[in-house]
C-alpha cells in the first residue's frame, strides 16, 4: 500500500514539475515575443524578423517574422524580393496593399506598363502609387504611339524614375514632328501635334499659324470641290470651317441645292 501512494506521489509530482517547466518556457516565450514587438515598433525590422523567427508558431510569430522581413526589403526599395512575404501576409496589417504595390513594380520591370498600371491604379492614393501608375500608362501609351496620352501621363508622373526626361524628349521628338508636318503642308495634323504641346516652345503660335493655313487650305480644297461637281464634298469642308469667313453661309447654300436639312441657326 505505500508503494503504491508513493509511486502516485512520484507521478503528481513529475506532472508538476512539467507544468512548470511548461509555465517557464511559455513565460521566456512570452518575454521574447513582447521584445521582438519592442524592436518590431522601433522599425528595426531586420531584426524583429530574426526574433520573430526563433519563436517558431507562437502566437503570431510566423505572420511577424515574414511581415518584418518584408518591410525590411521594403525599406530597400527591393520590391521584388518583398513581394513573397506580402503575398503571404495579405491579411496582416497593410500587407494586401503592400502585396499588390509590389506585384505591380515586379509587372513594371518585366515592361508589362499596362498590367502594371492597372495594379497600381488599384492602389488609390496608397504611397506613391498614382505617380507609378501615371508613369506606367504613359510608357504604355507610347507602345500604342498615343503622344497625347503619353504627354498627359508623363506630367503626371511628376518626378518619378524618369518620367521628366522622358517628357522632355517626347515634347522635342513632337514639336519636331510637327514642325516637319508643317513644311509640308500637312496643317491639320501639325496643329494637332502643337496643340498638344501646350506652352511648351512655341507651340501655341504655331498652333495658331496652322489653324490658320488649315482653314484656307479647307477652304480652297471646297471651292475646288465645287468646281468639280463634288458638292457633298464641299458642303462638308465648309461645314467644318464655321465662324471662317463666309464658310457658313456656302455650307447652307449648298445644304439647300443638296436638298439637306438646313438647321436653324443655318437659316
């Protein structure tokens, strides 16, 4: 019978020296998770990382240490080498923004503007988000040759990468291009081409010089429409020329010989 109490004594005994075993190593748990916070606060992320990682699953030690050594990634501008542990904490904190912000540079850098544009633009005003997507649709709209949408995106983009030196060569290879349109008579498109300019140069003074070659030509390319016969042709040209000399007036006249609906503020 005493061996019997004795071994149950021995037995309660060892079960609690475990718990407290247990309650000692949860507690050096719990002061170590409390200092990786610490240091979490203090923004020294590499090194919450490395704390974060030695607690293994405790509480949330694993979300930490790979949202730490994210942000510690993040703060190098390697977006690429932090996108895997944002992907993996995208319910943590701002690690679903973060995510996509650095999905979006890794779709910039393989030169996918597009696509990255639109992750960016998903963004809203998180970072510097909208400056980067401005600057991916502007090199995107360059691929499709859209100078005025490329123009536009480009100032968007501010100072980001080198989006101003790839404005200002855009503005120059433009006024260049207008400027030959212009010498060969082509008014039309080369007032297209300044008046996307701006201010830049003197792009307004020329814009204003080919508004005004392009209406006479307009207008004489009518007048020779009606020599021609082409009286639907020419009623067109002047239509488009309304408020040039008496360009409304030749278009009413010629609505009313085309049998067309003349509108009122025509009569």
């Amino acid at each position: 019978m005493r061996v019997y109490k004795t071994g149950k004594r021995l037995a309660v005994v060892v079960v609690l020296c475990l718990c407290a075993l247990l309650a000692v190593g949860c507690g050096d748990k719990t002061a170590a998770y409390n200092k990786a916070l610490k240091v979490f606060g203090e923004g020294d992320y590499a090194e919450a990382a490395t704390a974060f990682g030695r607690l293994g699953d405790f509480l949330q030690a694993e979300t930490y240490a790979a949202y730490s050594q994210g942000l510690t990634y993040w703060e190098q501008g390697t977006y690429d080498a932090a996108e895997p542990y944002f992907e993996q904490t995208q319910a943590f904190m701002y690690g679903a923004q973060r995510y996509r912000f650095c999905h979006a540079y890794v779709l910039e850098q393989s030169e996918a503007f597009a696509e990255a544009a639109e992750w960016y633009g998903a963004l809203g005003a998180f970072e510097d988000a909208p400056r980067r997507a401005a600057y991916c649709l502007a090199r995107a709209a360059m691929e499709e040759l859209d100078y005025a949408a490329a123009l536009t995106h480009y100032r968007d983009a501010g100072d980001y990468a080198d989006a101003a030196a790839r404005l200002d060569a855009l503005i120059f290879e433009v006024y260049d291009r207008a400027t030959t349109l212009k010498g060969e008579a082509q008014y039309g498109e080369a007032l297209t081409l300044f008046m996307m300019l701006g201010d830049s140069y003197d792009a307004q003074e020329q814009a204003r010089q080919c508004k005004n070659y392009f209406q006479d030509q307009t207008y004489a390319a009518a007048e020779a429409l009606i020599a021609s016969g082409d009286l639907q042709g020419a009623y067109n040209d002047f239509s488009m020329l309304s408020g040039y000399r008496d360009a409304a007036t030749r278009a009413t006249e010629l609505a009313k010989e085309l049998g067309l609906d003349v509108p009122p503020e025509e009569e």
